[in-house]
C-alpha cells in the first residue's frame, strides 16, 4: 500500500470520526410536560418542539403516581398499555428512534384524562 493510499485512509477515519462525534452531540433531552414534569398539566406537551433521532425524553414524576408506558397508535388512541414498554422509576429516560412514539400512563383513569403525549421525530 502507498503511502498516499494510507494518508487516504486516515483522513477518512478520522472525518468519520468527527462526523460521527458531531451527529451523537447534538443530541437534546427534554424533559416531559415541561416544568410541570409528567402528569396532568401537560397542557399539549410537546406542541412545538422539534425532536430528532437520538433526542431523550425525560419522565419526571413521583414514582407510584405515575407511570410511563410506551404503546402503539392504537395503545394511545384507546388508552391501553397492553403490550407496552413499561416504565416507572419517577426519573425515565426514553431515547427517541425515527418516527412517532407514544406514550400513556396506565394508573387509574390518568390516559383518559390528558396523562398521554405523541412525540414524532422529524
């Protein structure tokens, strides 16, 4: 191999590298409902935000009072969890993967009324 050949290969690793670094440090957490944290005053959290892959969600509440299940449109729509990823440590982080991602809690009536939020990436 020449030695153009290796500083070729070099340079590519190593911008590879770079872009690589640069696409996993732009990811953002946001922290559900806001400063109101995950519960009944989400008030239409996440209306306008922007989410990208990579981005965190943060489901802050007091554990035993909530919970976070990560469903499917159809979970969302009719408020069953059925099925679903079950979270309930009261500090969640969920990392956001292309595409719309739902989330209800299933204690009580909590989903039926507002404790539910869609979150699409863009």
């Amino acid at each position: 191999m020449s030695g153009v050949n290796k500083v070729t290969i070099v340079a590519f690793a190593m911008m590879l590298c770079i872009l690589l670094q640069t696409n996993i440090s732009k990811a953002d957490t946001f922290l559900a409902g806001d400063a109101n944290g995950w519960g009944f005053k989400l008030n239409g959290w996440p209306n306008g935000k922007t989410f990208k892959t990579g981005d965190v969600i943060e489901f802050k509440y007091p554990a035993g009072a909530h919970n976070v299940v990560k469903v499917d449109q159809a979970g969302f729509d009719s408020c069953n969890g059925a099925g679903g990823q079950v979270f309930a440590s009261g500090d969640d982080k969920i990392t956001l993967t292309q595409g719309t991602s739902y989330f209800i809690c299933t204690i009580g009536p909590h989903c039926a009324n507002g404790v539910k939020a869609a979150v699409t990436v863009n």
